[in-house]
C-alpha cells in the first residue's frame, strides 16, 4: 500500500494549522497580515529540504499537487453563477476601461522588465542563462505559484534546470511583498489621507487580525441546495468540479493526440498546452455551468461552496508550493532571482499605486489595494488586503476588479501563446526568439502607457513628485 500522497498532504496540512496557530498568537505576524499558508510553508520549506530526504520521504508528489489545486480552483471560480448585474451606464464602462488597463500594466510591465532584466544579466555576467528565467517574474508575481509551477515545469525539459524551484521562489517573494507591502501602503493611507476619515477611525479601532473570528461570532459562508439523504451539497459541488476537471483532461488528450501527428514539434506544443491547463479547466467548467443554466437548475449551485472549495485549494496551494522549493537548485540562480525580485518589488510597490491613483476616478486607494494584492500573489490575497480596510465590501472594487480580469485575460492570452519563445531561443539556439518575446512584451508596455495616458486624462502625469495622488 503506498501512503506517500496521504502522509505528504498530511504534512502539508499540518503546515498549514501551524501556520494558522503561530498566526493567532504572535502579533508580528497579524501586524504584517502574512497568511497561515505561508507561515506554515516555510516551516515546511526546510522539513521537505532537510528532514524528508533523511526519513525517505518523496516530495514530488507536491509538485502534482500543486499542479492539480490550480486546475481546481479555476474550476470552482468558473462554475459560480453570476453575482448581479453589469451597470451598462457611463461610469460603470468607464470603471471598466480603468481597472481592464490597471490590470493590463500588470502583466506587460512585469513580462517586459523581466526580460529586459535577464537581457541584461546574459550580456554582462551570467551568459549561459535560460533566457525564460524572466518571465518567472510575472508568472510568480501576477499569476500565482499554480501557474508558476505549471508553467516552469516544460521548460525543464528544455534545459531550465530546477525551474520550477525558480518560480515558486518568485511566488512565495511576491506573497511577501504582497503581505508586508500591503500593510505598509494601508498604514500609509491612514497617515497621509488616502482614504475617508470614517474609513481610518474605523482601521485604528481594529487592533488584532488573528485569522479566527471571536467566540461566539461567526460569518456565513455558504449554504445547502440539497438534500443530505440524497447527497450532500459539499459532495454535488465537487462532483461538479471533478467533472469539469474529466472533461478538460479529454480535450487536453484529444488535442496532443492530433498535434503528436505533427511529430517533436506538436509534441513540445501539447506539453506547453498541459501546462496552461487551467485555460482548459475554466473552459470546460464555463460549459458545464452553461449545461446546468440551460437545464434550469442553476439554482442549485452555491457561490459560498464554491468559494470554500477555492479557498481549501489555495491554501494548500500556497503551503505546498513554498515546502516544494529546492533550496539546492535555487541556490544556482540566486543572483538573478534577487535582482528579478528587486524588479518586482519596483513595479508593483512604486510604480502600481503611483499610476492607480492617477486612472482611478472613485475609490482609488481600495481598488489599488486589490490590484496590488493581486499582482503580487493571487486574488485571494487582493481580497485579504482589502477586507482589512473594507470588511463587509461595502465599496465596489472587489466586483468591479472581478469583472474586469476576465476582459483582461482575453488581452493577455497572446502572451500565454508565445510565452515559451524564451525557453524555445535556448533549447534551439536561436536568439532571435528571446527578442521576438522582448519585443512582444515591450508592445504590451508600450499599449498599457498609450491607453494610461488616454483614460487618466489630465491626471496622468500630474505631480509627478506625489507617490499617491489623492482624488479631487
């Protein structure tokens, strides 16, 4: 019987109660906001480095599962049903034009410098780096360790040795520059007046974040839509999900199947497309969800259920890509991992808020505050960030980011395409793909200051000297 899959998730989710406990007892780390999840995974970054090798215990399971809670998570977000109605009236395309562009600079700034970086680092003194170790910034930062994982893992095999190690470095970096960034801009807003007096009175009243609610006090999260004797409403949405996860696993295989016809070349293609499974997964979730609308029983779906299931799967996620860290293979590339991070922390602590509070018309700190937790760890930290000044959600930017990002994914996905030129200019030796991505990149950059420059109108360059721009 082999019980390396269930002693490796339970040595993950003790981890993770670790972390949950030190979270509610040690003030320093409720100051700083850091979740459970990387707490614990660093804790379990050194057991997995020093300990599991000793006792025989194999870790690569946690790469698998990194991998597998990425592809579900999508799922479990895709399959919601939709929360309200868009507003079709100015100011709602308008918030729509600012948060889709916000987001958009994201992405083409950090892949842009990344790789700028890198550029820098082959000419000068690393000659022989993977030219694809500059996109770990943006796949790190902006899109999570799910996607880090997923994404690096290809490139191994093009001669990227311990990639993967290299991009859940550069996501466990952006959840810390998330987490202690994220406090600092907020007990900066409450100084210099970013947001509304009330708003502030009500932050310095909240002394303790421990990550429990206080006895006796609970919160709805979710609710039944079935009946227990039939089966259990946690059991129907995760059959859900499981389906879901079946059919982008068979459209996956159906497609390498045809592209293995094209020989070497189609099968590096079908191991890229098996790393941006999630693509595949909200894909095949949105149709499934389409099924269940048409048959009319959408009702039976609940967002909180769903949500939780997102949540198990990002904690884990987090905890279990920061104990799969190789300390060994990182060690390799420190240099250039410290300079990507300096990089990073540069674009999204300077250079984020300074132009958000320029494009945002209404509510800019909140929505910066989203935008920001997102494009150093995943959404779920841009919500934590932003529960903290907007407990209940009062305000619209949670929403308004939500429906922005799947706008911005359609912009995006050219760059998910082409994001493998890198690795490919290494394992053909042929430069001019690292430049064709520079340059690619660099169109993104120039298209984000473009369309900044039109939607920010007159503020846009205003007070150039000013970090955050106050509203008028």
């Amino acid at each position: 019987m082999d019980f390396n899959a269930v002693v490796n998730l339970g040595v993950v989710s003790l981890g993770l109660l670790v972390g949950a406990l030190l979270r509610a007892r040690v003030h320093i780390l409720q100051r700083f906001l850091i979740p459970s999840a990387i707490i614990g995974g660093f804790f379990l970054l050194l057991f997995y480095n020093f300990v599991a090798p000793r006792i025989g215990l194999d870790a690569d399971f946690l790469g698998d599962l990194v991998y597998h809670l990425l592809n579900i998570s999508f799922i479990a977000m895709a399959l919601r049903n939709p929360v309200g109605t868009r507003s079709r009236d100015r100011r709602a395309r308008r918030t729509l034009a600012e948060n889709v562009i916000a987001i958009f600079g994201q992405y083409g700034l950090q892949c842009f410098f990344g790789l700028l970086a890198t550029l820098m680092l082959i000419i000068t003194v690393y000659p022989d780096l993977f030219p694809a170790i500059g996109l770990t910034l943006a796949l790190g930062f902006e899109l999570g360790p799910g996607q880090a994982y997923s994404m690096t893992l290809p490139w191994e095999a093009l001669g990227f040795t311990g990639g993967t190690s290299v991009g859940l470095a550069m996501a466990a970096a952006g959840f810390i520059t998330g987490s202690i960034g994220g406090v600092v801009l907020i007990n900066l807003a409450v100084r210099r007046g970013w947001i509304a007096s009330d708003d502030a009175e009500k932050l310095r009243k909240r002394t303790l974040f421990s990550g429990f609610l206080p006895k006796g006090q609970t919160r709805e999260g979710s609710r039944l839509t079935s009946e227990g004797e039939s089966i259990d409403t946690l059991s129907y949405h995760v059959a859900l999900i499981m389906v879901a996860y079946l059919v982008s696993w068979l459209m996956l295989s159906a497609i390498e199947l045809l592209l293995n016809l094209l020989g070497p070349f189609g099968a590096e293609i079908a191991s890229t497309l098996w790393g941006v499974n999630f693509i595949f997964s909200m894909f095949a979730a949105s149709l499934l969800r389409l099924v269940i609308r048409r048959t009319g029983i959408d009702y039976t779906i609940d967002n909180g259920t769903l949500n939780r299931i997102n949540g198990l799967s990002v904690d884990l996620t987090v905890t279990a890509c920061l104990a799969g860290i190789s300390l060994t293979a990182l060690a390799a590339y420190y240099v250039p991992v410290i300079i990507l991070i300096l990089v990073g922390i540069v674009i999204t602590c300077l250079i984020l808020p300074w132009y958000s509070s320029r494009i945002y018309s209404d509510h800019a700190f909140f929505r910066m505050l989203v935008l920001f937790g997102t494009a150093t760890g995943t959404l779920p930290t841009g919500l934590s960030l932003l529960r903290v000044v907007d407990p209940d959600f009062e305000t619209p930017a949670a929403q308004d980011y939500a429906y922005a990002s799947g706008l911005v994914f359609v912009f995006v996905f050219p760059l998910i395409l082409f994001v493998n030129l890198p690795a490919y200019s290494y394992s053909q030796n042929n430069p001019a793909l690292f430049y064709a991505m520079l340059a690619i990149t660099g169109l993104y950059a120039l298209v984000f200051i473009i369309a900044y420059r039109i939607v920010a109108g007159k503020r846009a360059w205003r007070s150039p000297r000013t970090f955050f721009l106050k509203e008028d």
